[in-house]
C-alpha cells in the first residue's frame, strides 16, 4: 500500500473541514460604537449652529431687491458657498440663511448686487454698502483652487462681510471683480457730486437766511430810529 493511499484513507483525511466561526457581537459592538460617535459629532455640529445663530441675532434682515432696477451689467450662474465676517475665512454668518449653501444666480446692476438662491433665502446688497471685490481660494471653510472663488465684501448695520461664490465658469471671476470696483468708483463720483450740490444748495439758502434777517433787523432798527425822533 503507498504512503499517498495510507494519507487518504485516515480519518485525519476524511474529516470535514469546518467554516470558520466569526465572533458577530464584536462586529455590532463596533458598529453601534461608529453610530453612537457619528451622532455625537453631528450633535456637536448642530448645537454650534445654532450657538453661531444666536450670537447673530442682533444681525437685521437683509436687504431686498427693488422692483425697478436698471439693466444688468453682469450675470452669472453657480453656487453660493456662505458669508463670513470680512478678513476671516472660518468665521461663518449663519444667521438669515446666509450659512446656507445653494445654487446661485447674481446679478449686477448701477442698484447693486441680487443673489438669488433657489435653495433658500434670496438677498440684496446696495451699490452704496460695497466694499470691494476679489478672488480667493477658501471661503466658510471651503478650499478650492487659486482663483477659484469670487468673494465680495460689503456691509450690513456697520459689520463687514465676505460672500464667497464660485461661478460654472471661474474664468469669469476677474470680469467680476473689474465690473464691482468700476461701478464702486462710479457711485463714490455721483455720491460725492450730489453731496457737494446739496452743500451748494444749503449754502444758497443759508446766504438767503441770513440777508432776509439782516434785512428785517435793519427795518426794525430803522423803524425803532424813526419813532423814537
């Protein structure tokens, strides 16, 4: 008998071979534990929000967008990425939905600027409330290429703000940029106009003012000469 039929014939040979046991309590321990910190987490985030949202409060409204506008200077579609407070790039404003991001539709006009969001709240920023306009790569937490961002600051109640938005086609950003600082002087020129008319125009009445009283006080002193003669 050959030792290869001597091996196939021992019970050790005909034994099945039996599939290994895994031990399922440690894969749902594991599991429920991933859960349990996944929900933490989200926890955390959610009351950050809304200690953000609270600290905020004191924000008012945005502005809305005029019925009448002029025709639009630039337009363009992408995503609004959030706000934050001017120089900061972490600090987010979550406060009248401006923390939430969504698709974006803005148009520039001589009134300003309209962003329109599909997603959630809809705002206006007025000609005179802009403060500049660049591109940028990280914005509310958001990092994307150099250049890939659109961020323009203006004020709300005396508190500057970054609005970060990335357009279909980010080539598009330096036009927008141009467009923003070009009509920023214009205004300034027309403000600083109408302001110097109306010192012109006080000036006039104040002139007008102060020769009708002298008139009266000299005919009330003339007045006074007489009948005292």
């Amino acid at each position: 008998m050959s030792a290869a039929s001597t091996v196939s014939g021992s019970p050790l040979a005909q034994a099945p071979h039996s599939a290994p046991v895994h031990d399922v309590s440690g894969y749902l321990g594991w599991t429920v534990g991933l859960v349990i910190v996944v929900g933490l987490v989200y926890w955390l985030m959610r009351q950050g929000w809304q200690w953000r949202r609270t600290m905020q409060s004191g924000l008012p409204e945005l502005p809305v967008a005029p019925g009448n506008r002029t025709e639009s200077i630039l337009e363009l579609e992408g995503r609004y990425l959030g706000s934050t407070t001017a120089g900061n790039w972490l600090d987010r404003i979550v406060a009248h939905h401006l923390g939430d991001r969504s698709l974006v539709e803005l148009t520039l006009s001589a009134e300003g600027l309209t962003v329109v969001r599909p997603a959630s709240a809809d705002f206006f920023v007025p000609v005179a409330a802009l403060r500049g306009a660049r591109t940028d790569q990280r914005l509310a937490g958001k990092v994307v290429p150099a250049g890939g961002l659109l961020v323009v600051t203006w004020e709300h109640s005396g508190t500057l703000l970054d609005s970060g938005f990335r357009a279909d086609h980010p080539a598009d950003h330096e036009n927008w940029v141009t467009a923003v600082e070009v009509l920023m002087r214009a205004h300034a020129k027309v403000a600083a106009r109408d302001a110097a008319e109306r010192g012109t125009v006080e000036e006039d009445v104040n002139d007008t003012y102060e020769t009708s009283g002298a008139a009266a006080i000299s005919g009330v002193e003339g007045q006074s000469n007489k009948e005292g003669a």
